[in-house]
C-alpha cells in the first residue's frame, strides 16, 4: 500500500512537470526580464558524487539514507542500483575499478530518480509528523501561490538544501508551481515539486 501511494505521488508529480516543462518550451513564452536569482561566487564546480549526493540529500530532509530509494523495495540505487551512474565504482560487485572521470549520458536520469524518491519519501513522512513541510496541509489543495505557507516552503527548503535564504525571484519562480498548474494540486505535490526543483539545481548537485 505505501509503495502504490509513493508510485502515485511520483506519477502525479512528474505529469505536473512536464505540463510545466512543456508551456515554458511554448514559442509565445516571454523570458522574465526582471527576475531575481543568486550570483555563482564560484567559477570552477565539482561534480557532487555518489556518498555526498546521499549524505546531503539526507542531511536536509533527514532521512534514513537506507530508505531514500529502493529498487522494488530491496536494492539501494545508490550503492546498488545507480552506482556507477552516481560517480562510484565497484571492483568486486560490478567489476569497475575506477570511478567515471565525468557525468555519463543515464547520471541525470539516476540523479533525478534519486531526488524524486527522496522528497516523496519526505512527504510520506511529513503526513504523520511533519519535520519539513509543516506549512501546508498536505492533505488539501495547494496553497495560493502568494501565500505565507508557499514562502515559507520555499524558504525551508532552500535553508535545508542550500544552506541559504532564497531571493523573493526564486521564491517566485517556485510559486509558478501552484500558479501555471493546468488543473488544482494538492499540498503534497507541490511540496515534492518545490523539494524536487530544489534538490536539482546546479547549486545543489556541484560543489
């Protein structure tokens, strides 16, 4: 019953993505002029490997790293599943000696999958004792887009996963979740869309 629930949340989550994916691609969108977005301080980054991918996504949405993500419920796809794709390596298990010098072509896939489990997981936790999203009654619709409890999500996330406060453009930029929605979504799955959109900046994933 809770992995149904998991795959259904996910499923909702990712056809709200690609309907937000698809009308930001349309010819008739008008680049945002005045939006506010955070600076690069850094002009060399660091691909974020496998252990401290795992370790930062658990640190801020404390989780068990173990129950992150589970291949049908038994293999770690961290350790196991995604290893490779990840940046690890496996001499003994899989027979690869050195770690990939760079991303490979499936590394997004296996990053995406990562985080979309991670904060589903999160969600799931939060409906018996909230510890992230307790702003928003995950169980109704979404809040409006400008409200206090769409801020204050935003807010904690970017506290958890980046260590800093966000702009009021990146704020913005996230409420566009609940706003450019084609039909209403529930505060579950804007909390796992906002965690997702989060958890894969480039912010998030390079040092």
């Amino acid at each position: 019953m809770h992995d149904r629930r998991l795959r259904s949340s996910s499923a909702a989550v990712l056809s709200a993505s690609l309907s937000l994916l698809a009308a930001s691609c349309r010819d008739d969108a008008e680049p945002t002029e005045d939006a506010e977005v955070a600076a690069s301080t850094r002009n060399h980054l660091v691909w974020k490997r496998q252990h401290a991918l795992e370790q930062d996504l658990a640190r801020g949405l404390e989780l068990d790293p173990r129950q992150m993500c589970r291949e049908l419920g038994q293999f770690d796809c961290v350790q196991q599943v995604h290893l490779m794709a990840l940046g690890g390596h496996d001499p003994f298990g899989q027979a690869r000696y050195e770690p990939a010098a760079q991303p490979l072509v499936t590394t997004s896939l296996a990053v995406d999958r990562l985080a979309l489990s991670a904060c589903a997981r999160r969600v799931e936790l939060d409906r018996e004792d909230p510890v992230v999203f307790t702003g928003l009654d995950l169980d109704a619709q979404a809040p409006a887009p400008d409200s206090a409890a769409v801020e204050r999500t935003v807010t904690t996330l970017y506290q958890r996963l980046l260590g800093r406060e966000p702009t009021s453009g990146e704020v913005d930029v996230l409420a566009e979740l609940v706003a450019d929605a084609q039909r209403p979504i529930s505060g579950a799955q804007f909390a796992q869309l906002s965690c997702f959109a989060v958890a894969t900046t480039t912010e998030f994933l390079f040092f």
